[in-house]
C-alpha cells in the first residue's frame, strides 16, 4: 500500500487545524490537542507504512529525476515523527494566555511546513518549503502583542535573511557555483539553527516568544536535515571548507557554553545551553563520517526533546516566582520537588548523561570529530563539560540551599498532565539510550553523499566509512549534478 495518500493527509492536516483556530475566537486546549495528536497519527501511518516497504530509501535530491515530488525515508520519517510528539507536548504544555488564535494557527502552519520540508524529493521545492519555515515566527514578531523588540528587530529578518538567498542561488545553480551554493546553504542553516555569527536571536526567541512558535521552530531539526540532504553532497567538492565550517561550529558552540557560564539568568542561561548543544549537532554532521552523522541526528532528534522538557520546566518556575537569579541559592525543591525533579532529569539528558538518548548520539559524534581532527573533539569535550557544569549549577542555585522567602508563597506544583508529558520524554530519551540500534540503523545517512542508497545504510560495526576524499571516487560528483 502507497504511503502518499497518508503523506498528503500528514501535510493538509495542520493547515486545516490552524484554519479552524484562527477562525475561532479562543481556541480551546482541547482543539489544539486534538489537531496536533492528529496530525502525529498520520505521520505514524505513514512511518509505519515506510518501515514495512521494502526496496531502496527514496532517491538523492540532487537526482531526482523519476522521483516522486513528497516521499519519506526512515531518516525524513524519524524527524517529522520527533516534531509532531514536539507539537503535542507543546500543546499540552502551554500557558493558556498563548493559546491566542494567531500564536495556535502559527503553531499548525510551522508544523506542516516542516513535514513538507521532510517529504519533498527535489532540490527546488525542498529549499523553498525549508525557507518558508521561518516566516511564522516573522509573522509572530510583527503581529503578535507582547513579543519583545529584540525578538522582532533579530529573529524574523535573520531567519527570513539567511534563508532567501539559498532560494535565489538554486534556482540559478549550474556548475559554475557550486562553491557558493556550498557557502549558502551552511550560512542559511547557521541562521535557522541560531548559531555563531547569527546566534542574536535565538535566546530572546526561546525566553521571551511565545512556546507555541519558538519551541517547535528550534526543535523540529530542520537545519540537521538539510546539512544531511543537500549540504553535505556539496561539500564533497570542497573538504577543506567542510573543516573550516566544523571549526567555525566548535567556536559557535564555546561561544554559547561560555555566554551560559558567565549568565546569572536562569531561563537565559538555558537557552544558551540549548543554543550550544544545537552547534554540536553541526560540527557532528560537518565531520562527514558515518559513525558521527547518525550521532549527531540521534543527538539532534534526542535534545530536542530534553531541551524541551528544559525549558518548558524553567518556565514553570519562573511562572510561579519569577526571574530566578543564579548567583544565589533559592531551595525551591521543598515546595516544587517535582519541578525540580523533571527540570534534573531533562538536564542530564541535555547534556548527555548516560543512559540518555543525547549521551549515544554524542558520543558518536565526538568520535567521529576526535578521528577527523583531535584538537576540535577535545574543544567539543570541553564544551560538553561546560554546558554540565551550567545545566547543574542552575539545578542546584534554584533549587537547592536554604529557603529563600518566596518558598512560602510559591504556588503549587506542576499540573497532572504536565508530568504525563514529561514522564512521556523521559520514558523516550531512556528507550533510544538503551536501545539506540533500533533507530540507529535505520537512518540512510551516508546514502546522501556516496551516492549509494541503502535504506539501513551500512552497518555500524564495520569499519568507519568513507571519508570525503572517498566520497568523490564512490559517487559524489554524481550526487551534486542534478538531471536536466
């Protein structure tokens, strides 16, 4: 049975829920939940249907020639699976004051823009869905009441900014510009992913927007998937600038594990953690080795989800008590333990603590990085190890020491469905920790760049793969030549 059906349902299915709220006055809690349980159904119908099929994953972007326009492959499938649990939790999880008409229908348009960025097979429409995903928060910037100014003078122009261009460059592409089509695309996923140089507007978007926007656009793992698809083939054709983007992302993630050090804070300190973790999921894929790619898509997949449950949890607190300042001790554990409780927990899987989902995927992409240049994974290590000692100096500042005065008149503690949701991630990042084979090797990461598609891809235990150099022997030069 064809999975197209399904896949054209899992992409309308969102625009029409957003239609509905925008339509309503107040949407209901119970509206937004159901669209987004919904719409994670028929993503699991058609990840069900793909995992059953047999025969090849579906073809490279760059040749797409015969290929159907919206397909998925266990590695497109794993990814709008992980957005779609994103948008329910979400759903769940936030506030009623931005459960707004404008911030839901936001919420369900960036959700079917991210399937679609998934689903296409062909370069042209791939790009300018992928594009498309940041003008909801452009919109959220200039519309929606309440957005800070420096959410709506950074985040909407840089997303939008960055982004344009690559649309401009492909559809220009011929052989000639093969080195700036390389240059574009990685500075379109610096600014979708918010990292160094465009980091302005990533923390203020995660702190101060709305969660329905913000969250889903920095956790649906969209720059992750293009680096996959299109940048890496491309870099086949320049190793060397491949190595100097993966240094620029180990700055990017000291810069931000350093901003979070020095941050008193809370929220905004998490926020660079986040902001620091996202550059390791770049450096992994910029390595261009198998181990280290399906790593960092574990660990992208894996810290959206801990990265969620974190800064859904520093929210809760600070709704309850307000901007919590780091350079003291507050013990808000004895009127909030269980706050406290899934803010550690969330914490350790961000950070990759082992048993976490995050723990697997970095240290296969620290492996690949220390293979490929040591000094670089060692700087990886230690930015590893920086972003513990903030995630835990945060956990213990706000929620350890002696009472602080405002214990006494903290509000109660988190809401019953709250802690279904997080105990629902937690349950997640153990299973793909314990058993990260089951995903592992499903995702066709190396068939982007080889040039030989293999719906499991080779496997783990062998030897460590080609490198760039032997990618262009195996294929690459095919892979970046599209059909005319």
């Amino acid at each position: 049975m064809t999975e197209t059906p399904w896949l054209t349902l899992a992409l309308a299915a969102p625009l029409v829920v957003a239609i509905v709220a925008f339509a309503r006055r107040r949407p209901t809690r119970a509206l937004v939940v159901v669209g987004a349980a919904g719409s994670l159904a028929l993503v699991g119908i058609v990840t069900a249907l793909v995992a059953s099929s047999a025969g090849v994953p579906r073809a490279d972007p760059w040749l797409w020639e015969g290929a159907p326009l919206l397909a998925f492959d266990m590695l497109s499938a794993s990814m709008a699976l992980a957005c779609g649990v994103l948008v329910l939790v979400v759903a769940i999880v936030a506030p009623r004051r931005e459960l707004a008409p404008t911030p839901v229908a936001l919420l369900f348009v960036t959700e079917s823009l991210v399937f679609a960025t998934f689903a296409m097979t062909r370069v042209v429409p791939l790009v300018v869905v992928w594009s498309a995903v940041g003008l909801p928060a452009f919109v959220l910037a200039r519309s929606v009441r309440g957005v800070p100014r420096v959410v709506a003078r950074t985040a909407g122009p840089l997303l939008v900014g960055t982004a344009a261009p690559l649309v401009v460059v492909v559809l220009l592409r011929d052989g000639a510009v093969d080195a700036v089509l390389f240059g574009v695309l990685f500075v379109a996923v610096l600014g979708r992913m918010g990292l160094f140089p465009f980091h302005s507007w990533l923390a203020p978007m995660l702190v101060e927007a709305p969660c329905v926007v913000a969250l889903p656009l920095v956790g649906s793992c969209t720059g992750p998937y293009l680096l996959a698809r299109l940048a890496v083939p491309v870099a086949a054709w320049s190793p060397r600038g491949l190595s100097v983007l993966g240094a620029l992302a180990v700055v990017g993630a000291l810069h931000a594990a350093l901003l979070a050090l020095g941050e008193r804070r809370m929220r905004y300190a998490v926020a660079y953690v986040v902001m620091s973790e996202s550059a390791l999921v770049f450096a992994g894929l910029c390595t261009a080795e198998p181990y280290a790619m399906r790593g960092a898509m574990l660990f992208s997949i894996g810290e959206s989800f801990a990265a969620t449950g974190l800064l859904v949890a520093t929210g809760a607190l600070e709704s309850r008590v307000g901007p919590i300042d780091v350079s003291r001790y507050h013990g808000f554990h004895r009127s909030m333990p269980r706050i406290a409780s899934v803010y550690l927990a969330c914490a350790l899987a961000a950070v990759g603590f082992p048993g976490f989902a995050c723990y697997v995927g970095e240290d296969l992409l620290l492996e690949g990085e220390v293979h490929r240049q040591l000094a670089l994974g060692v700087a990886l290590a230690v930015v590893a190890a920086l972003n513990g000692v903030t995630a835990f100096r945060a956990f213990a500042r706000a929620f350890l020491g002696p009472a602080s005065a405002d214990v006494a008149s903290a509000p109660s503690d988190l809401l019953p469905r709250k802690r279904i949701v997080f105990a629902a991630l937690l349950a997640a990042q153990l299973g793909f920790g314990l058993l990260p084979m089951t995903l592992l090797r499903r995702l066709p990461i190396e068939s982007s760049w080889t040039g030989a598609p293999s719906r499991a891809g080779p496997a783990l235990d062998a030897p460590s793969g080609p490198s760039i150099e032997a990618g262009r022997e195996v294929g690459a030069p095919a892979a970046v030549a599209p059909a005319r």
